[in-house]
C-alpha cells in the first residue's frame, strides 16, 4: 500500500509553532516514528508552503497512490484550487488536522477539502495523522 502525508502552509513550523496548540516535537521526528510502526506500508510524505506546488502534488500522485492524508493547513479554509484538486484525482483523500477546528474560531469551521474527502479527523494531535492511516488500512 502506498500512502502519503500532504502538509500545508506553516506546518514545516511544527515544534516551533504555537506549541500550546501543536505540541513540541517536530514532524519530521513523528514522521520517523509512524515509519517504523508502520513498516509494511510505503509512506511518502510533502510540505508546502505554497497553494499551487500543493496542487501539483496532488495531481502528481492522485492517479497512483492508494490514499492520500491531506492537512491542507490554513488552505483547508481558503483554496477552492485544493477542493477542485481533489474533486479531479482517483485516490481517496483524509482531511486531517491536529487541532480541532470547530472548537477554534469560526472561520476554521469552513473546509474545502472536506466535501471531496473521505472524512475528518481533527483534534487527536499527532495521532490524527496515524488514525488516518489506519483507517486506509
Ligand atoms: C491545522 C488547523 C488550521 O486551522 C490551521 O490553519 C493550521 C493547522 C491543524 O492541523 O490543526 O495551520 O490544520
């Protein structure tokens, strides 16, 4: 099975970042942990800052990856290009965030990824990411 983790905008800042909100440890040491408890599976994953290199990437491995984990970051709340990008691919897509919006202010209560998703799951910190996994197997 062939998965891949997409983070948006500002997530690179992970560690750094508001850590009452998105904890301490960096995602690049996440990544490496979810690696080895996930060792059956390949596990690629990006980070942009960028709406349009989010896009490409999607375009990229939406005909070919069996799923994608999709924390399009503050792009969740603006980007019809994303929506629309994700309306366009094969491979299913899982909306995940650490945080939970709809516990945060209003305007991360509106998602364009969630319409053309498979489901949410938002607000389990790091572990959202892993949730999301299982739930592709
Ligand atoms: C986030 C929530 C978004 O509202 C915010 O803009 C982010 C991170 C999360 O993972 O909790 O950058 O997607």
């Amino acid at each position: 099975m062939k998965l891949i983790i997409i983070n948006g905008p500002n997530l690179n800042l992970l560690g750094k970042r508001e850590p009452d909100i998105y904890g301490n440890q960096t995602f690049e040491a996440y990544l490496s942990d979810l690696k080895n408890q996930f060792s059956a599976i390949e596990l690629a994953y990006y980070q942009s800052n960028i709406e349009g290199e989010l896009i490409d990437k999607l375009h990229e491995v939406g005909f070919d990856y069996d799923g994608i984990i999709l924390n399009a970051a503050a792009y969740t709340h603006t980007s019809v290009g994303i929506g629309d990008a994700i309306k366009a691919i094969t491979t299913p897509v899982i909306e995940v965030h650490i945080s939970n919006v709809t516990s945060r202010e209003a305007f991360r209560h509106t998602s364009y990824v969630a319409p053309n998703a498979v489901g949410i799951i938002s607000g389990f910190g790091f572990k959202s990411y892993e949730l999301a996994i299982r739930s592709f197997l």
